[in-house]
C-alpha cells in the first residue's frame, strides 16, 4: 500500500488545489534594498550606528535609499552578521526585527498577496514569487493530523546567524498574517528547533502561547480552515495587473550579466529549449561539469534557467494567440501538453488557457 504523502492534498482541502512548493531552492538570491534598509533602521534604534552594520557589505546609506537598487543575498547575510555581533546577548533580537516587515515592505507582492481571492490563493502567490521577498528560510506549507504546517526549512542557513534569521522570518511571516484578516490567528502552536531561551517573552507576547523548543523542525501549526478565509481587499483585476508586474521584476532580476545570461542566449537560440545540459555546454565550449559549477556560483542551477526561458517564451506565445496549447508544448520541447501545462501552472499559477484568456 503506498505511503500517504504529508502534503496537502486536494481531498484534504475540500478539492481545492494542494498549495505548491516555492520553486526556489535556498535563499541564494538577489533582492531589493529594503529588508537591508529596515535593518539598518532596527539597529539605529538599538544603538548600532550604520557604519558598523554595513561593514564589509561595499554598500552605503545612500544606496539603500535607492528604490530601484538590489542587493545579493551574501551582502544582507554580511549585515545580519554585523548585528548579531554587535548584540550577542539579545535572545529576541530576530523577532523583534521581523516586526519591522510589514506588508507595505514587499511591494508588489504585498499588493498581489493583499489581492488574493483567499489566504490559500496569496500563500501560494508569495511561494510563487518568493524571490521578491527577503526569506532566508523557505517556506513550506504542509497538512498532517489535521493541521496546517508553515515549516521553515534553515538548513541551508549559515549556523552562525540561523536563530536570527529564523527568529526575523518566522516574525515576518506571521506580521503579514496577522495585518491580512480580519480575525485572530487560528494558532494551533509553534515548534521550534533551537534550545528554549532564558526569556521567551517576547516569543509569547507575539504568539499568545509559549513554543516548544528543541523540536526536531521548525513549524507553525494553524486551524486548516485558515486557507479558505477571504481576504477583505481581494480584486481579481488588481491581482492580475500585480502578478505581471511580479513576473517583469522578476524577470529583471534573473537578468545576470555573467555566465547565466551566456546559457539564457543559447537556450533563446532556434530549438535550444530542447538542449540538455551537456549539449549547451559543447556549444559553450566546455564541459557539463564546469557549467554546473560556474552557475552554481551565480546562485541558479541549469533547469531554473531553462526554466525561466521556457516560461518568457511561453507567455510571449500565449499572448500571440496563434498556436495551440499542443504546439507550444511541442516547440517548449514536451512530449505531451500535460507536461507543459503542470510546469507552466508551476511558474505562473493559472493554466495556459487561463492565461491566454486573461490576455485575450
């Protein structure tokens, strides 16, 4: 008899569709200045002037003014360092700095998030897009024994500042929730891995219960009935303008100007969508292993290029309107439109016929 699966199912959720994994892998990617901007802001107001934060990160005050500026994940990670150095002693100092997220910090997220027909449609839009959030811990919704599991997975996140950036994140998460309904939290309970501080008050005073540390994961427990919740300020059409701005400051931020961008160009070039990986790295002269390595560095991986590919051209061919959903599978390199349309669900969260619909 095959293992039922943790995730959550459509006959689980009233045949509502199970709420995908983030199609990110770890928290390696560009974002914009403001989460580096709020920080500085916390930290000035404990006392740790921005001369110290942005030590060793190359940026200025000045650059985290600018709002079309980005930053790497490596220069915020530096930032996090510089604060949790500068107060070791501060067992809330995580928390406490996840309250300065507030919905207005995304975006256009937080507009599309605000949008949302239900909490279950702008979860999965933030996991969508979880590139223009700040996260260092991806998040992963679940349901198991009746429950609603926001698992957040740290372990990627360098040891040294994992319980600040767990303690910012899961803060963060919950202060876009509270701030998006209407009502008290459905909180069922909170397990956390780190070992119970010497005062969790502040843990309490933002959960209303006390968590359970040491626990082998780090979860989030809610009342199931929180997905089907309706947002006050759900508009379809504000959503729609919202998830295509998404994708464009997206799109912008993939736009590398290293070895990514040379592998975007070939895979853009006549039937390159249909390369693998070891026949893009012949016609770049090198070998599989080495592109492997080289885009790792960038932070991305082969098929989420590939991937972004796939999605611009399919959305350009859509929006054209003169093929079928089987031929631009065909010309995406699928064997069958089912493939096509479950990936391109993945990447944008409605169906191609949707999509063109919309677009019509």
């Amino acid at each position: 008899m095959p293992q039922r699966s943790d995730t959550a199912q459509p006959s689980e959720q009233n045949t509502r569709p199970a709420i995908p994994d983030p199609v990110v892998r770890d928290w390696d990617f560009p974002r914009s200045t403001t989460s580096a901007q709020l920080l500085t802001r916390f930290a000035a107001a404990e006392g740790v002037p921005p001369e110290s934060l942005l030590y060793g990160t190359g940026l200025t005050e000045a650059e985290l003014e600018d709002p079309n500026g980005s930053v790497d994940a490596h220069q915020e990670l530096r930032i996090v360092r510089n604060l949790v150095a500068a107060l070791p002693d501060d067992p809330d100092l995580g928390m406490r700095a996840g309250l300065q997220y507030h919905l207005t910090a995304y975006g256009i997220l937080g507009f599309a998030f605000i949008s949302s027909p239900t909490v279950r449609d702008g979860i999965a839009v933030a996991l969508r897009y979880l590139e223009l959030s700040f996260a260092f811990c991806i998040p992963r919704i679940r349901m198991r024994d009746g429950a609603l599991r926001v698992e957040l997975d740290t372990g990627a996140i360098p040891a040294d500042v994992r319980e600040f950036l767990l303690g910012r994140d899961l803060s963060a998460i919950y202060t876009i929730i509270r701030e998006l309904l209407d009502q008290p939290i459905p909180l069922r309970g909170v397990q956390l891995s780190m070992p119970e501080p010497t005062d969790i008050a502040e843990y309490e005073r933002l959960f209303g219960t006390a968590p359970q540390f040491g626990s082998s994961a780090d979860v989030v427990l809610l009342d199931p009935a929180l997905l089907d919740h309706p947002l006050p300020q759900a508009n379809a059409h504000t959503l729609a303008m919202c998830e295509a701005q998404c994708r464009d400051l997206l799109a912008e931020r993939r736009e590398r100007a290293g070895f990514a961008k040379h592998v975007r160009e070939q895979l853009l070039a006549p039937d390159g969508v249909r390369l693998s990986m070891e026949d893009v790295a012949r016609r770049m002269h090198t070998t599989a292993r080495t592109l492997h390595r080289r885009l790792h560095a960038e932070g991305t991986h082969f098929q989420a290029v590939r991937d972004e590919v796939r999605s611009a051209l399919a959305e350009g061919m859509l929006r054209d309107g003169t093929l079928s959903v089987d031929d631009i599978a065909i010309r995406l390199g699928y064997a069958e439109a089912a493939s096509f349309i479950h990936a391109f669900k993945r990447w944008t969260g409605t169906t191609p016929m949707a999509y063109a619909r919309r677009r019509s």
